[in-house]
C-alpha cells in the first residue's frame, strides 16, 4: 500500500482561480448591488477555514448531530446480481435529514453565525434544501424564510410542513414556471435588499462565486471519510466512482479527494428523464449549451432565443436546467465523464436496490445506480465500485407508487 492511496493529491489543483472561474466557466454573473456581499462572504469563508473554533465547532455537529462518519457498506447482494466489480455504497442516507445536503446548510449556518448574520434564507425546489437549511437554522438559533415556487409548493405539501415545524417562513413564488429556478431569483432579489443582516444558503455547487467553492468544500467530507474508509477496508484506491449530478454538490464531494489520482475513474450520472432525444430531460451536457443562470457561466437547457426550457425527471433533485461550473470544466478537461439514465432505469435500480440491500434509495441515487447496473457487470472481480448513496427514499414512495404497482416487479 502507497502512501498516495491514503493521503489526497488533490492539493495541487488550481480551481477555482482568484476570479472565481474553472477554467471557462463559473466566476460572479450578478448585478454589481451584489458584488459587495459576495465579497465579505468569500472574506469571511477563507477566514474560518483557518479559523480552529470553527472548524472544532463544525467538526462536533457532524460528528454529533449529523452523524458523520456516514458508513461505506459493501452491498454483497447487489455486487452478487450484477457479476462485476465489488460494490460499495457511500451512506450520505444515514446522515441527520436523510441526505448530503445537511453538509452544505450546516457548515453555511455556521459560517452565517459567525458573521454575525441574524437571518437564514434559501431556495428550495423539492423541498430538500429547504428542510436541511430550516433544520441547521433551528439548531443554531437563527430566523430562517425559504422561497419556493407555488406549483413546488403544491407538489411538495409534506416538506412545507416540515420546514414550519422547524420554525422556517416559507414563501411561495408566484412568477415564470413557479418552480425552483423562479425561486433562486427571488432568493437572489432578497439578499440584494437585506443583506446586511442576511447570508443566502445556496443549495449545491452552482450560483456566483464563492459558493461553488464554499458548497464544494463542505461537501469534500463525503471523499475524505470514502478514502479513509476504503482504505481500512481494501488497503486501496476505488476503481470508479459513482454519483447523481443534480446541480453537482454529493458528486464533487465524493470526486473531489480522488481528482489527484488518475487510475481512479469518475462518473456523474445526469438526468434522462423521458429520454435525451425526447426533450424532457434535465442532461445538460446532452442538450445544454453555454450561457449564464444563477450567477455562473455554465451548461444551461435553453432555447435559441437564451429562454431557459422546461425540465423533467422522475427525481425532483435532478431537475435543474443548469449544473455547477466545476463540473462543465471537469468534463472538458476530461478528467470527469459524463452520462444520463433515464426515468425508467433510475425506477428499475429503486426497486432492486430495496429488495436486495433493504435500501429504498432516492430517486435521485437510483439514476448512479441504474449506471451501476450498466457498467459493473463488464468490469472485473477484483475491481472496486463506490456509489454515492446521496439520500433515502422515503420522500420519493409517494411519486414512485404513480409508476410501480408492488408485487409486479422483477428486478
Ligand atoms: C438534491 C439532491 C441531489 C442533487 O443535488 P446535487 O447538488 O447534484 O447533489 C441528489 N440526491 C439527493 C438525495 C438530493 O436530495
């Protein structure tokens, strides 16, 4: 066993550059009335990075509260099904909310606090985000008000009631397609007026800079424990890594320590909704091209005319129409590589999953999972697969049950 296998050689890498940019991509998109406040948040951010109370502070919630260190667990059955490599999950579903997302709100509350910020706000689509965000605002004491489109709000009556329960505001959004794009404007709109006494908790790893970076960092834990976990268990490094890109925060976080190790494989699995070739899909590097949403210069679903175009997939989680910088200049540099599954895979990997591990997966998870069942069963026995097991799939029975009826299914 090198000594490389233990310790990340990530250290070296250059991104995001002073102007916030990977590469092409990235940087800060924003009305100038912004540039002021992402500037104290990049000033305080690198503050507390070397800051050893906070990092002590934050470094006893994830241990205390959230959870961490999440299991890695071998999935014997799983690994047995499909005949190839031997597979590991990553259980990001085990920490406190049910998924990776408390990473990024805890550690931005807590960098909110030590601000001396009073109030929380965030955008949520689903509701995830939202609920994480509300629930690290309880925990550390500060008023939080989420915005959320109208129609997600309809959709997503559960997770309203959940993040009043835990003491949040929740705004409706009542313009463009009413869902989660509309709300990141609105969010954007508030911190602009209040952000004197205001941190905006951006939920992944897109948005001007410094939040890529900062969500990125947060989210870097779920590597760092794989390596370290890994290594106890195999003495080695992972083959192939696998995770759901959304907006791209649980993928980095498991990619990132590894960037530095070349016989280490990376795969982000996106959004194929109906099918790439149908339209309805959220496979921005199938269909995307370049533009700037959300403050960052990116992939981005939109027509000729630069109009942002609708989204589907089956998990609420993938479906944005933009993806984090980092990953366009990942993709570019060759480093990452990127696929879909559609629909019908990620609901085909959820129902064998459950029955053979006793894991109801996101639905998000499911579509790195249907990846999963396409690559292992090439690869060899001796070789290593991580899955990142971004959430549960509590959240996801009732929209599953529109397209399975149990007892029917064979995995
Ligand atoms: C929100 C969410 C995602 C997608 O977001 P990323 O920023 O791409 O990680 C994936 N899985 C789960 C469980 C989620 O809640």
């Amino acid at each position: 066993m090198e000594e490389s296998a233990i310790l990340s050689e990530t250290q070296s890498y250059p991104y995001p550059d002073v102007k916030g940019r990977y590469g092409a991509y990235g940087g800060k998109y924003v009305p100038e009335t912004l540039m002021p406040a992402l500037q104290e948040l990049e000033e305080a951010y690198t503050a507390a990075k070397t800051d050893p109370g906070f990092q002590q502070r934050l470094d006893a919630l994830r241990r205390d509260y959230v959870g961490r260190p999440t299991p890695l667990f071998l999935a014997e059955r799983f690994t047995e099904h499909l005949g190839g490599a031997r597979v590991y999950f990553k259980r990001e579903d085990l920490a406190h909310t049910g998924a990776h997302k408390i990473n990024n709100a805890l550690g931005q509350v807590l960098l909110a606090r030590k601000m001396g910020k009073e109030r929380i706000i965030a955008e949520t689509g689903a509701g995830q985000h939202g609920v994480a965000t509300a629930t690290a605002a309880a925990l550390l004491g500060l008023c939080c008000e989420v915005y959320m489109g109208e129609e997600d709000m309809e959709r997503q009556q559960l997770n309203v009631f959940r993040m009043e329960l835990l003491g949040a505001r929740v705004t409706p959004v009542k313009t463009g397609t009413r869902t989660l794009k509309d709300a990141i404007n609105e969010a954007l709109r508030d911190w602009v007026t209040n952000v004197g006494n205001t941190h905006y908790v951006l939920g992944t790893v897109h948005g001007p800079h410094p939040y890529p970076l900062i969500c990125r960092d947060f989210q870097r834990i779920i590597g760092e424990e794989t390596r370290r976990q890994l290594y106890e268990k195999e003495q080695r490094l992972p083959n192939l890594l696998l995770a759901c890109v959304g907006g791209g925060s649980n993928s980095i976080g498991l990619f990132f320590d590894f960037l530095g190790d070349a016989g280490v494989r990376m795969v982000g699995v996106e959004a194929g909704g109906l099918g790439v070739d149908s339209g309805k899909h959220a496979a921005r590097f199938s269909g995307g091209v370049l533009g700037s949403l959300h403050g960052a210069l990116s992939y981005v679903l939109q027509d000729v005319h630069g109009q942002i175009t609708g989204t589907h997939s089956v998990s609420a989680g993938l479906d944005y129409p933009s993806v984090g910088p980092e990953h366009a200049h990942l993709r570019e540099s060759g480093r990452i590589e990127y696929t879909s599954a559609d629909d019908q895979e990620a609901l085909d990997a959820f129902q064998l999953v459950a029955r053979l591990e006793g894991i109801i997966p996101a639905l998000e998870s499911a579509h790195a999972l249907a990846h999963a069942c396409k690559a292992v069963p090439d690869m060899g026995k001796d070789e290593i697969v991580v899955i990142n097991m971004s959430g549960r799939g509590d959240k996801d029975v009732q929209q599953a049950i529109k397209y399975i009826s149990p007892g029917e299914q064979s995995p």
